[in-house]
C-alpha cells in the first residue's frame, strides 16, 4: 500500500509541475477554442492542485 501511495504521489507532482510551467504549449495543442488565457490559467490551477496533492501524499508517507 506504501508503495502505492508513493507512485500516486509522485506522478501527480509530475503532472502538476508539468501543466504548471507547459500550460500554454499544451492549451495550444490540444484545445482550440476562443479564450486560451482562461484555458491557460486553468490548467495552471489544475497544476497547483495536483502538486499540493502529491507532494501532501509524499509528505504524509515519509
């Protein structure tokens, strides 16, 4: 179950480190409707979220 844990943890800091600093390369690529900055942004928070969430998970099984 540690294991478990860990590998969630770490791919979802991965993840929201990645949809952090690519959000507008990946808004770009894959949505294509009229406002991108709010498609941006949101990623950007989606980010956040995630890194909050596995590095919380991270934190808690060490």
């Amino acid at each position: 179950m540690k294991i478990f844990l860990i590998l969630i943890g770490t791919l979802a800091l991965v993840f929201g480190v990645k949809f952090i600093y690519d959000a507008r390369p990946i808004v770009k690529k894959y949505f294509s409707f009229g406002d991108k900055n709010e498609a941006t942004l949101g990623l950007k928070i989606l980010g956040f979220l995630l890194t909050i969430f596995g590095g919380t998970i991270l934190y808690f099984i060490y």
